[in-house]
C-alpha cells in the first residue's frame, strides 16, 4: 500500500485488546521512524521513551483523559522534549555528528555559536516551547511507520503531563512530557469509530495556493 493509502487506512482508536501485543520487531521499526525524523538544525532535542510494563501504565493511566486505553494498548510512547537549550547538549550533538561524519570537532563552530547565541539568551519557557514541536515531526513519522505496519494508534495530548513527568523521573533527565502515542491491536467491539467514515476537510478548502 502507499502512504496515501496507510494514512487513509489509519484512525485514532478508541479501544484496545489488552491481549495482543506489537513484537519487538515493530516497535523497533516504529522507534526508528520516529528516530529518523528531521528536526531544528539535526539537534533532536528530545527522547522517546517506551512503556510497555503494565504496573507502569496503571500509574500513567491514573491522569489520561482515557485511561482504558493507555491500560489496554501494548505499549505507550513518550516523546519529551528537552527543558531548555544549553551549550553543553548543542556541543555534545555536534561533537558526535563530527566524530561520526569523519571531521574535526569544531568544524561547525560558527553554526553552533549562533545557535548558542539565540537559543541560550532566551527563557526556558520558549526554549521548551521549541523544543516541544520537534517532537511532534517525530509523533508524525511514528504514526504512518505504525499504519504502514498495521498497527493500531491513538496520538495523545490528553493526560497529566506533570504525573508522567514524576512516575517516569524526567525532571532529573532535563525532560517534559510533550505528547504519547498508545499503539496496539484494536477491540473490534469496543473502538466504536473503527467503522465510520474518516472525515477530513476537503482539500479545495485545506489548501491555499497563490
């Protein structure tokens, strides 16, 4: 199937079986997808994070806007973002990006000068608020990795951010909590918008062209 196909193919569920499972095997190629992502000068200023411990997912579930499904799904995505910029991760991305690409480090020095430049005068609040939209680029190839595969998805930006924050420690790692990703295996029974017509706005209405 094309991409255009898979998307069409692909809803946002409702419900889970609890008693299937995604493999390893995909959840490795859903992860790389979302690895793969392009993002503000390379620095991919965030982390996903894979849950698939059930005693996890209770906890987590406890401030879901839909509980039953976080429980249910196989497994639960984190995508968190850096808190904030600083010159020490801009270093460490381009240091491995220099090592790996066979350069000397410091090669973009001048580039990451400017990035430090803008990025470090700035609040932690914008800092985050830019890093948190890299991750969605990220949420977007995860969601068509996991339609290419068949696999069932819900993205999610219903749920407490800070109880997810303290179950999974992130403040410690220098992360937030940006959005989820439940993935898994429909209840045919019980996703009562498995069956309905996908609806989206038309496209001479989407689309403006000059």
């Amino acid at each position: 199937m094309s991409l255009i196909e898979d998307l069409k193919w692909r809803h946002a569920v409702k419900a889970y079986d609890p008693t299937k499972k995604v493999s390893q095997e995909n959840i490795d190629k859903i992860v790389e997808a979302a690895r793969l992502a392009p993002t503000s000068s390379g620095l991919q200023p965030f982390k996903v994070i894979v849950v698939k411990d059930q005693a996890i997912k209770e906890k987590l579930a406890e401030g879901a806007l839909n509980p039953e499904c976080m429980r249910d799904a196989s497994h639960v995505i984190i995508f968190a973002a850096w808190d904030r910029y600083t010159a020490e991760r801009i270093d460490k991305v381009y240091d491995f990006t220099t090592d790996e690409r066979g350069l000397p480090r410091g090669r973009f020095g001048s580039y990451t000068d400017k990035l430090k430049s803008i990025y470090l005068e700035q609040p932690a609040e914008l800092n985050f608020a830019h890093t948190a939209r890299q991750t969605y680029i990220a949420l977007g190839l995860a969601l068509a990795q996991a339609a290419e595969l068949k696999i069932d998805s819900t993205p999610v930006e219903g749920f407490n951010n800070e109880l997810v924050d303290e179950i999974l420690d992130l403040k410690k790692h220098g992360l937030k909590s940006v959005s989820l990703m439940y993935i898994g295996y429909a209840d045919a029974e019980n996703d009562w918008i498995k069956h309905m017509k996908k609806v989206r706005t038309p496209k001479e209405e989407f689309v403006m062209e000059f």
